[in-house]
C-alpha cells in the first residue's frame, strides 16, 4: 500500500505520477514500487491505455479523494481514442483499464491492426521543460505530447522532440520518470512552413479539445453521415451519397502533401488508402487522428463537428415559396416538404417541391444565395389552380398572347393545355393557319437547303474531276453527310463511278503529292506541339488529323520529303514522356504549387513502372526550375 500519492500535475500521465511515486518512495527495485502500488509485482507498465487502475485505488493512502474515471479521463489517453468509439466498445475499453483484462483494449480500438504505432521515445516540449524546473522543480510527461502523430506543442507553439526514454524499455514493469538529462535536444527538427505549422497546431488543438472536455461516443454510422453531408455540401458527393474519390483524395492530398501525411503516418498510396477505407467501411474503426485530419480538410471546427449534426441542405430552410403566378399565395413561403434528387446528366441536386394547390416545379441546386429561392428549373405540373384560371381566361375570349401573359407561360404552353383539358378557344384555327404557314415556310427552306447541297457537290466534282467519291467526301464531309442522309439517291446518280483496281500508279503525281502532304504535315505538327496536354507525335496520329493516314502508313516510301520530315519529328515513348514532365513543370509552376516528384508524375500521367526510369530527368527539370544544384534537392 502506498503512504502517500503525487498529486497529478496538468495533463500528466498516470505512468509519469507512478514514476515520480518510484523516485519519491526511496525504492530501489520497481517490484517494490509495483508492490505498493498494485499489491503485486508483474503488472506492466503502460503508457498510454493502462489498466488494474482499480488495484490502485485499493492501495492509494486512506483518505484519498480519486476515483477509476477521474484518472482515466484526466490522466490517460482514454477520451482521445473513446471519442471515435461506438458507445459500447468504449464502455468496454474503460472496464478493461479499471479491471485486469488491459489485453483486449487494444484489438478494440483498434490499434493492433492500424497502420499508426506508438512513438518510439516519450516526446517533450523544450518551453515546457523550462517552465516547469523554474516553477516545480521537476519534470513530468505530458498526455498530448505522447499522441502519434502529434508534432507540436499546444502551450508553445513549437515543436516536440524525441527524448531519451524508450515508450516500451527493456524492462516492461519499470516506469521511466521524465528528467534534464534524458530530455536533451539531439537532433533539431526540420522548419516547416506556415501553412503546414497552421495545420500541425490546429489538429493539436482538436486533440486539446477531446482531451479536456466530455466528448459523447457515436456510433460509426453517424460518423459517415456526418463525412457524406459535408463532403455534399463542398460537392465531393452527390445527394445519393456517392462519393468523387477521385476528385477527393486529389483535394486532400493537395491539402496537406504527401510530406506532411507521412509524418503523421496517414500518407495515402496505392497500398493504404485509410481515406477510402473510413468513408466505405462501416465496422471499423479508424484511428482518431486520421479523423482529425479528415475533420480539419471538411472545415468544420471539432467542437462544431460532436455538437452539431450536420445537414445537407442544397435549398436552405424551409418553408419554400410556391411560384404559381396565378395563385393568390403566390411567393409566399408555404410549402415545408421537398423531395431531393440527383440529377444524372448535372450532377448537381435536384429539388422538387409540391404545393398545396397541385403546382409542381424543380429547381437544380445548390442554391448560392437568397434569390435562388424563386428560380424555376422546369415546372412538372401546373395544378387545378391555374388550370381553372386558363379555363376562366379562354370563357373571356382573350388572344393567345394575353392569354399567355396572365399565366406566365409562353403560347406554346397554353395550347397545348388548353388541348389536354378539351377547351375551346377563338383562335384554334387562327393557330392552324399559322402552322401550315410555318410548315410552308419549313418546306421551301428544306428545298433551298437541297438545292444548295447539290450545288456545292456538283462544285467539287468540277474542282477535282479526278477524284474519287471517298475524296470528295474528305473535302467537304458536311455537303456528303447532309445528301447521304437526305438525298442519296441523286448523290448516287452524280458521284464518280466505282473505279476497277488496276495498277495505274503512274497517273499519280507523287512529286507534287509529297509537297503537298509535306506542307499539311508541317503545320499538323506545329499545331500539335502548341495545344495545351501533350499529344504525342507519330505518323499514325498525324495522318489522322490531316485525313490521310493509310497513305502515311503504306505509301510513304514515295513521299521522300515528307518521310523526311516525320522521321526528325515522330518521338519515342520515352521522348513523349519527357516532354510530359516538361509540360507537368511548367503547369505547375504557373499555377504556383510546389514542384516535387509525386505531383510532377501525377500531372504528367507518367505510370509508375515508368517513373524510376525517369528520375533523373524529372530532378533536372526541378533543378532548372529552381535554379539550384543538384545535390542540395531532397526527394
């Protein structure tokens, strides 16, 4: 039994007061230390999640004023792992720290199978160490320092460093106590930016939060709702829940980097891709600090993100206007139910709201500000209201055009009601005339249209009178599609004849035809080094842009200037990815991101087989960009 306990410092660890008990007492075995606290000799020493707490509140000096949940919450890393727990795995986790099953409460987190593992070392804030010499006398090891993935300090600022004091030591029962020389500057961590230092502080932040208040445990399922509402409303999912992975785990990558994640032990690759795993799968668990830093990407603060359900809402608030323009309730905001869609082609949500008085409309969304409440993407049915005014307004016998007016709608729209509800109207065949006016109209346009076409055609024979059918159709597709679909009878009767095969290579001016295709293919070439994305340079994607690419592949033996040109100009596969990775630099340059390998082969699209081979070039190409020596460039 223990004579007297260490009052526990702020945020200290329950194993850094039981090694300040060990120093205290004057025990020189930590089995005697292990006696007095536990009431036996091998129980071992845990950091983070330890349990028999109830043994020592059996062996705390009488009088003592803790409790098992004091101790857990305040002095363990309990609340920062139970925050992401369903409610009963947490229930369970905590009854095994208090009682003598501590073997199971890793497999229930977790953590066993997580990729994040424990720190090496016990991590101290150099400010921290300071301070507390000059105001108690002695060092003690923080609870926030010890989390994986923590960097940073949250009193200071600054960043944390390994000490000398192995998390796991040789000896599995003794307990390490936190003291100058063993928390010595050795190696001085690498400066960050300000942005990646905003982004460490912040997630140290959260950390604070769910270690300093009672945080509610959830179930998974909320979780994921939670992650699919917001990631609605920034538009990485559709209303149905679909999620973009692509477009998402492009996002969050360029949000904190590929450097920053591997620090953090969540860097995303083909072989770990958490992100997809958390969003997809409902039965485990995934790490707190990946939540965290899925949390920060979404933009909603953590105390936000327990306290507040989430609520995807492209159309705001109800109630919703009605915008039946002939109901007397017109735009006025009754309408409280609407049915969510996605639309397939926009990909954007659809709205459909029903009021009262039959008027039906939909409204793609998102809305972007107040106004948007009164915009009509399509009305779906006008309702017994406005029906009853059509009716009304044909009995006045008004024209078609103020008839269309009073509705709001064009006239179209009116007589195509007023035929579905049986109405007789004064201008019924005053619209008939009109129609086979219009179909005259339509009529004399599709002959002028013929006649034009067949003009043109006859005109090309005249141009090339040599030329074949195929030919002709590769001068002017637009006059041969329009008579084949509408005309091809005459198009047959006026198009050269099927000529025999037979050897007649001597009436082709080859001479002549190589100046020609040579000049097509200069300027082809040019114009395909100046489009945006690389298209790589080959005779076959040449010949398919200047229409001649069976002649390139087959004939072009006889085409010695043009053959001359293409061998200089046609690439490799290996000269085509390197003018990618040129392209790649350039682009992200201009558009200020950094340049480093990962995101270099990305925006080139260079396989990652490829990529080893090209290593060298791409460094070059940073170098040059940089304008700095190859050696001092780390990958």
């Amino acid at each position: 039994m223990m004579t007297f306990f260490p009052v526990p410092y702020k945020d200290e660890l329950l194993y850094s007061v039981l090694a300040r008990y060990h120093v205290r007492s004057g025990n020189v075995s930590i089995k005697a230390t292990q006696k007095d606290v536990y009431g036996t000799d091998s129980i071992t020493a845990i950091m983070d999640l330890p349990s028999h707490i109830y043994r020592i509140m059996e062996n705390l000096p009488v009088g003592h004023h803790y409790t098992p949940e004091y101790l857990i919450a305040n002095h363990t890393l309990y609340p920062f792992y139970a925050a992401f727990l369903p409610p009963d795995y947490a229930a369970k986790v905590k009854e095994s720290m208090i009682g003598d099953n501590g073997g199971s409460i890793y497999n229930r987190i977790g953590l066993m199978a997580s990729s994040i593992k424990l720190n090496q070392f016990f991590k101290f804030c150099p400010q921290c160490i300071e301070e507390e010499m000059n105001n108690l006398g002695e060092l003690y090891w923080h609870r926030i320092h010890q989390i994986p993935g923590i960097l940073v300090c949250p009193d200071h600022k600054t960043l944390l460093y390994d000490s000398q004091v192995p998390v796991r030591g040789y000896n599995k029962h003794d307990y390490r106590l936190a003291a100058t020389e063993t928390c010595k500057i050795i190696t001085w961590e690498s400066n960050y930016t300000d942005k990646t230092m905003e982004k460490l502080i912040n997630i140290t932040e959260d950390i604070k939060f769910l270690l300093s208040n009672k945080v509610e445990s959830k179930s998974l399922d909320w979780f994921k709702e939670q992650y699919l509402s917001r990631l609605k409303e920034l538009g990485f999912a559709n209303v149905n829940g679909r999620v973009r992975k692509k477009e998402l785990l492009e996002s969050f990558l360029d949000f904190y980097g590929h450097g920053l994640l591997e620090k953090m032990q969540s860097d995303i690759n083909n072989n770990n891709n958490w992100l997809n795993d958390m969003l997809r799968r409902n039965n485990r668990t995934t790490h707190p600090l990946r939540h965290l830093l899925f949390i920060q990407f979404l933009g909603v603060s953590i105390s936000d993100f327990f306290i507040k359900k989430i609520e995807y809402k492209p159309f705001g608030e109800k109630p919703w206007p009605c915008l039946n323009p002939v109901a007397s309730h017109n735009l006025n905001p009754v309408i409280n139910d609407i049915e969510l869609k996605y639309g397939a082609d926009s990909k954007s949500p659809i709205g459909i709201f029903r009021c009262d008085c039959g008027f039906i409309y939909l409204r793609t969304g998102p809305d972007q500000d107040e106004k948007d409440r009164y915009n009509i993407t399509k009305i779906k049915q006008f309702g017994p209201v406005w029906e009853s005014k059509l009716k009304q307004l044909t009995r006045q016998r008004l024209s078609l055009r103020e008839t269309a007016r009073q509705l709001e709608v064009d006239p179209a729209t009116v007589k195509k009601y007023a035929k579905k509800l049986g109405l007789k109207t004064y201008w019924k065949n005053r619209s008939e005339e009109e129609d086979k006016s219009i179909n005259s109209i339509n009529l004399d346009s599709s002959v002028e249209k013929k006649e034009g076409c067949r003009r043109e055609w006859l005109n090309l024979r005249k141009q090339f009178p040599r030329s074949s059918k195929t030919e002709l159709r590769q001068f002017n597709n637009r006059v041969f599609t329009w008579l084949y679909r509408n005309d091809r009878e005459w198009l047959n009767r006026n198009s050269p004849k099927l000529k025999t095969l037979v050897n007649d290579n001597h009436r082709v001016d080859w001479k002549q035809r190589d100046k020609e295709i040579y000049n097509n293919v200069r300027v082809t070439v040019n114009d395909m080094l100046s489009v945006g994305k690389p298209v790589r340079i080959t005779i076959s994607s040449i010949g398919s842009r200047i229409g001649f690419r069976p002649l390139l592949e087959k004939h072009l033996d006889k085409l010695p200037k043009t053959k001359e040109y293409l061998e200089e100009q046609t690439e490799s596969i290996k000269d085509f990815q390197i003018r990618r990775l040129q392209w790649a630099v350039q682009e992200l340059q201009d558009n200020g991101q950094d340049l480093t390998l990962w995101r270099i082969y990305r925006k080139a699209g260079i396989r990652e087989k490829f990529q080893m081979e090209l290593q060298e070039e791409a460094l070059k190409l940073i170098v040059e960009k940089n304008n700095c020596t190859l050696h001092r460039y780390h990958t």
